[in-house]
C-alpha cells in the first residue's frame, strides 16, 4: 500500500513546511502531500488555508500577499519554538527537494473556495520545469480544476477528492475524467467505495493515523494512504 506523507512529517514538523517534507525525503515512503494555493503576484506557495492565520504569526488571506510579503512571516513558531525559522515554501522549493529522490509528489490544487486563474497551467508548467511530470498526482475537491488538468496534461495523474459519499464514484470519475478517487477515513468503508475497489478504480485515503485504521484498509485494497506520521504507519504494515 502506497504511503504519502500528508503536508510532510506532520506529525512531527510544523505542516507544509521545508522542515516537514526534508523530514519525509529521507524516508522510504511513497511520497508527500502538500496543498498550493496562488499569492497575488501569482507565485504558487505551499499552505492548506486560504489564510495564513493559523500557521503562521500573521493574518490575511494568501491571494492578497506577494510570495516576499508571505516569506517574512514565521510559520513555524505554531507548532514548536524550535522552529521559528520556518517560512512559506514555494511549489519549486518542494519539488527541488524532491527532483533527486524516487518519492512521488500529490498536489491539491485549493481552488475549491477561491478559484486563482489560471493556477492549474502554472502547476503544470511548474511540473514540467522540474521534470516530474510522471511523479506527481495533481488533486482537487474543485473538479472543475481536475477537468483543465485532464485537459491541458492528460498525460499527468489526477484524482478527484471527496468530503462526501457518492452512490457511484467510478460513473462520476469517468465524466471529468480522473484516474483515482481521494476519500476521508469513514468514507473509505462505505459500499460505494468497495464496489469502485471491485471495478478496479484506484482508491486513496485521507487522512489515517491509526494503526489499526490503515491494516483494515489495506486489507480493502486501497491503493493510498495519507498519514501525518508514516513512519508509525510504515513500521506496523511492515511488523
């Protein structure tokens, strides 16, 4: 079962950090999940919220602050004092990263509040310059996001998210197209999932911490797990 570190080590690093995903390079996992969203000079930075109230010592919403304004805000402090250093990373910051390891990279696209034009041909070209086209999954819970993604790089893995139970994920997949489908934890044990597993849809989950939680899906066949803290998750599939 595929394992990605979800927004990095989160478990142990403040999330969405440098710090967070250096930490899941050095493991032997599948690889990350980091959330971008578009600064108002149009530079696409790495932060699950629309703002940056929560992570960091500032207030406001990231589309309304250049990528140089963002960069002098502490992210990291949050979490531990240890890591005040900590600024906002850039999609190319993260993929640098990554460019020398055999990890797998899923970026959500957060257009789902705010919609950021033209943000989907920037990740692909931000992709293309790093030359991890077939490494990267590209997500949305805006489908709308998905379908541009299918049709400007159908050749790049896409995957629709769902907060909610479909009768039929597999029938509604197949119209945007994307090649897998990301549900949360309960969704996962939900009927309609087992028959898209049984039709032979790649199915991943979000977001599992529990030991237990994850063997049970593994023994569904689920492709993918996101986990804040792979290593537990790792050494009890492999113990």
């Amino acid at each position: 079962m595929e394992i990605f570190a979800h927004r990095g080590v989160s478990a142990q690093y403040p999330e969405n950090t440098m710090a967070a995903f250096t930490a899941a390079s050095k493991l032997q996992i599948t690889g990350i999940e980091l959330d971008v969203h578009l600064t108002a000079d149009r530079e696409l930075v790495v932060i699950h919220d629309e703002t940056i109230d929560r992570t960091s010592n500032g207030s406001g919403y990231v589309k309304d602050y250049t990528l140089q304004e963002l960069r002098a805000f502490d992210f990291g402090s949050w979490f531990s004092a240890a890591f005040e250093d900590e600024s906002i990373p850039t999609l190319g910051d993260v993929l640098e990263l990554f460019a020398g390891t055999n990890h797998r990279i899923n970026i959500e696209l957060k257009t789902d509040v705010f919609p950021y034009d033209g943000i989907e041909a920037l990740v692909i070209r931000e992709i293309a310059a790093y030359q991890m086209t077939e490494r990267v999954i590209i997500s949305s819970f805006n489908h709308e996001s998905i379908q541009i993604i299918s049709q400007r790089a159908p050749y790049i893995e896409k995957a629709a998210l769902f907060a909610e139970i479909l009768v039929d994920f597999t029938g509604y997949t197949s119209q945007i197209p994307a090649n897998a489908i990301h549900v949360n934890l309960p969704t996962a044990f939900r009927r309609s999932v087992q028959e898209a597993l049984n039709e032979g849809t790649t199915v991943r989950v979000y977001t599992v911490n529990d030991v237990e939680d994850a063997k049970q899906l593994q023994q569904l066949g689920v492709k993918g797990i996101f986990t804040d803290d792979p290593e537990k998750i790792v050494a009890a599939l492999v113990g």
